[in-house]
C-alpha cells in the first residue's frame, strides 16, 4: 500500500516535473527534424537496471541527466544525474568527450522531455546517446536509490 501512495505522489509530482525553465547557452534545437531520419532514431531506449549497473561502482560508465524540473530533480533524482534543461541543450552541460555514453531520464513513460533531451546531445555530436523510458517513477518503482533534498520517495508520505 504504502508503494502505491509513494508512487501515486509521483506521478502527481511527474505531471508538473516533465520540464524545466532555466536558460542556457550554446543550445542544439529541440525542434522536430525535417526529412527521412528523425533525431529520435539517433538514440537507444535503455532499461532501469542497464542504467543501475552503468552507474555502479567507481567506474561509473554511464553519464546520466534528469531532464524533469529543476525542483523535482532537487527533490530526488539518480544518484550522481545531472540537471538539464532540456528546451535548450547546452553543451557545456556535457561532457567534453562526445563518445561518452549519455543516458537522459524524466518523470516515466509518458514524459517526452529525455527525448528531446537526447534528441539535442545528438545534435551537439553526441552519438551514444540513451533514453531510460521508465524515468524517476520506474526507478522508484524498481527499488532502486535516490538522491536529493528531499525526504526518499518511500518516507514522502509518512
């Protein structure tokens, strides 16, 4: 019962945490692409556990970001994510070698904002470039650890 309310409370946080607002420079467009390939195509769909075990231990293969509000990232997001602003890519905001694997996340599912998130790595020249679908909830959902300023997913409604 008590995963469902935690759960529930997420997705009321997700419906207003699918976003961001803060500006930035240097920006890949977000804007749908025009002819036969869509950036879309330009990036992979990875599971929560994948991204789990990329962040594991010192070697932390993956770079992730949260694409969600700046307040629901600050309330919890995956350990060691970084904040974005996905409306406007910056590209100083990424890590400096363009090989480095990206894994970009929102809110769950229905949240589009990691793919244009990751729709503007890859115009910035990244190409292993991944979006994990589940996002913050399906992480939750799945047991794994959070971080933030905010009480744990699983304490919110106590």
């Amino acid at each position: 019962m008590k995963r469902r309310i935690v759960v529930s409370c997420l997705v009321v946080l997700g419906a207003v945490g699918c976003g961001s607002s803060s500006a930035s420079t240097e920006t890949a467009s977000n804007e749908p692409t025009s002819g036969t390939e869509s950036a879309s195509t330009s990036f992979s769909q990875i599971s929560v556990a994948e991204v789990a075990a990329g962040i594991a231990g010192p070697e932390r293969r993956l770079a992730v970001y949260d694409a969600n509000h700046r307040e629901t990232f600050d309330e919890h997001h995956v350990p060691g994510a970084t904040w974005v602003d996905y409306h406007s890519m910056a590209r100083e905001q990424l890590p400096e070698d363009a090989s480095t694997p990206l894994v970009f996340y929102c809110y769950n599912e229905q949240c589009e904002a990691s793919h244009r998130a990751a729709e503007g790595a890859v115009a910035l020249g990244f190409r292993n470039v991944s979006v994990m679908g589940a996002g913050i909830a399906g992480w939750v959902e799945a047991g794994q650890p959070v971080e933030g300023a905010g009480p744990a997913p699983e304490t919110a409604t106590q």
